[in-house]
C-alpha cells in the first residue's frame, strides 16, 4: 500500500493531506505551492518529496513511529540555508559559521521535523533549502515553504507509514 500523501491547496497558504481513506488539514508556505522553487521565495515546491528521514524532540515527547530513520535532535543541531555554502540544504553542527537555522527551538514547531527530498539530490545553490513536513502553529499559520500539520495528525500520518507527498500544481 502506498505511502505517499497527496497534498492540494484549499486556499493561498492552506492545504489538506490524504494518505488512503484519511485527510488532515495542513499549512503551507506564505507563497503558495510553485512549480519554479527558489530559496527564500516562500513557497511550498510542487511535485514529489520523498521523506528521507525524522527528526524529534526527545525531551518533549518519545520517537514517532514511521517508516523511515528517526534521529533524536539537540541543541547542535541546525540546517544551512546559504546558498554558497558548501554545506547547503544540509544538516549541519552547530556553533556553524554560514547563515543556517537552527533545529533545536523554544516553540514546538520543530519537535517533530520530517526531512523531505526536496533539492538534495543533487543539491543545486539557490533551489531551496530546508523543505520539512513540521508541526503547524495553533493557527496554521504559513510556513517558510512547507509542509505543516497538527502534531497529533502528523505523529498519525507518520504511523500509517508515511514515505513522502506529491503536492500538487493547483
């Protein structure tokens, strides 16, 4: 059975998920979904984006069941978004020298973080950085260009063997 969520806009910056008989309501970035995903354009990138792996919070709640790797995350942790980094779209240490975000943050947006294959293979300076499947604000308020969700139906969604999405162009 198919893992793959499909994701369609129901407005500018809202979304619902289905994965087989189920449908969760999702944010999505403050631009929209484009086809042509630039960094920093605030868009969530149409097609496909595998979910390669899980990141949590493990002092806030145990690790999700899914499908795919699941690595605890911590203070150290960030992701590079500089474009003429070498490191770019890509996990990096923290204290990090080049512009990055970091994972590890005082609200609960990043306490569940799904690493989606969005520019990594290859990675192409300036393409986009950091596409997640994250837990949505209480408001589902836009996202920076992903994919966001209640932790409830993310930590569901994960279970029912999630392996990735297929946004779709509206």
């Amino acid at each position: 059975m198919s893992g793959i969520a499909r994701v369609s806009a129901t407005g500018a910056t809202e979304g619902l998920v289905r994965l087989r008989d189920a449908t969760f309501r999702c944010a999505l970035g403050r631009t929209g979904i484009r086809v042509h995903k630039e960094e920093g354009d605030g868009a969530t990138p149409a097609g496909p984006l595998p979910l390669r792996r899980v990141l949590y919070r493990a002092d806030r709640l145990p690790a999700p069941a899914c499908t795919v790797p699941v690595e605890p995350i911590g203070r150290q942790d960030g992701w590079c978004d500089a474009p003429s980094d070498p490191a770019y779209n890509r996990q990096v240490r923290l204290p990090y020298a080049g512009r990055h975000e970091e994972l590890w943050r005082q609200d609960s947006v990043y306490d569940v973080i799904g690493i989606l294959g969005w520019n990594d293979q290859p990675v192409v300076p300036g393409r986009g950085s950091a596409i997640f499947v994250h837990l949505a604000r209480p408001d589902y308020a836009p996202t920076q260009g992903c994919i966001a969700l209640s932790q409830p139906d993310l930590l569901k969604l994960l279970a029912m063997g999630l392996t990735g999405f297929e946004v779709e162009w509206p």
